[in-house]
C-alpha cells in the first residue's frame, strides 16, 4: 500500500480507475454482466423473482449490491488491520437491509431503494484492545468505495462482534430485529 500512496502521490492520474462492465438482456428480466479485469474474462448473471418479471434464474440486482458492499468493506478492513498492525481478522461479513416493494411499484410514498444498510461484522483476534480494533474496522469500512458511496446516500449501521460479544452496535431499534427474519423471497 505504501509503494501505491508514493505512486500515486507522485502521479495523481495513476490513481484514476475506470472499471466497466457490459449488462445485456438474456431474456426478460434475466441480464448477464461480461468483462474482463486481472486480464481474465468475467461473467455473471442476474434475474429477478417470477412474481417480478423474472424466473428466478440467478440472484437479483440487490444481492449483488450486498455482496460488493460485504466484499468491498471485508477487504479495506483487512487492509486496515494490516497497516495498523491490528492481530484480528475478519471472519464473516454479513451485509443487510430491507426494501418496501412499494417503492418499486409506484404505490404510496415508498422509496424504491433501500432506507439502510447494516455490517454485520465478526472479527477474531486474541489480544488486541476492542478500542483498537473498532477504530481499525470502522476507518476500513469509511475507505471501501462501495460503503462510502452507500453511506452518503442512507445511513450505514455497523455491527462488529467479536466472539460471543458485541464491541459495537449503531443499529437503531427499528432495525435489529432483522437479521431473525428473512425479508427476501
């Protein structure tokens, strides 16, 4: 990372990336994503439920949302505990939120997007102080792209545990009772 921030610092427009993809419709609703990074070529797939135009092919837009936002924050935090010589590891990131289908239908006053999101969070370390670790998780969720980007548009709640302890847990009430219920079909 050091030898990048010199790079970069040296050059401004070395820092500049422009990663692309190519969606196309398959049929329907079901699209499919190519392109090629690490000079491999890539593909993946998406669709919706049948109950929403889809035949439920493949995950839906939102799950791959979650998933670069889970990826994303998984990687600049185990970026962080490295440069901050932080002894954790990240285990799981579980990222969560919910959608009122209202919103996508036109019905009522609903937002057609997520009102949150939540990371979920489970690091392991034996002997690093909570403070520590924390600020180490919290400054590698504020430089993932896909987080910071999320937050600036609606609140992104962090919930970090460790073990069978939570260290951290901005969740408002409305919101923790949802990772007992599944809210997807």
């Amino acid at each position: 990372m050091d030898e990048l921030r010199s790079r970069i610092a040296a050059d401004p427009e070395a820092g500049i990336m422009r990663p692309w993809l190519r969606a196309t419709i398959v049929e329907g609703v079901h699209g499919a994503a190519e392109f090629e990074q690490y000079g491999r070529s890539h593909r993946f797939e998406s669709d919706e439920a049948i109950e929403r135009g889809g035949s439920g092919s493949a995950p839906s837009p939102l799950r791959y949302l979650l998933a670069a936002l889970a990826f994303c924050s998984q990687g600049w935090i185990a970026k962080e505990f490295a440069e901050r010589s932080v002894d954790a590891r990240t285990d799981t990131v579980d990222a969560r939120t919910m959608i009122d289908m209202a919103g996508e239908l036109g019905i009522g006053a609903a937002a057609p997007h997520p009102p949150w999101f939540v990371l979920d969070i489970a690091c392991a370390s034996d002997a690093v102080d909570d403070g520590a670790l924390i600020e180490a998780v919290r400054a590698g969720v504020a430089r993932c792209p896909v987080a910071s980007l999320l937050a600036a548009a609606v609140p992104l709640r962090l919930l970090v545990r460790q073990g069978d302890s939570i260290l951290l847990d901005e969740r408002e009430d409305s919101m923790r009772s949802d990772d007992e219920r599944e809210l997807s079909r």
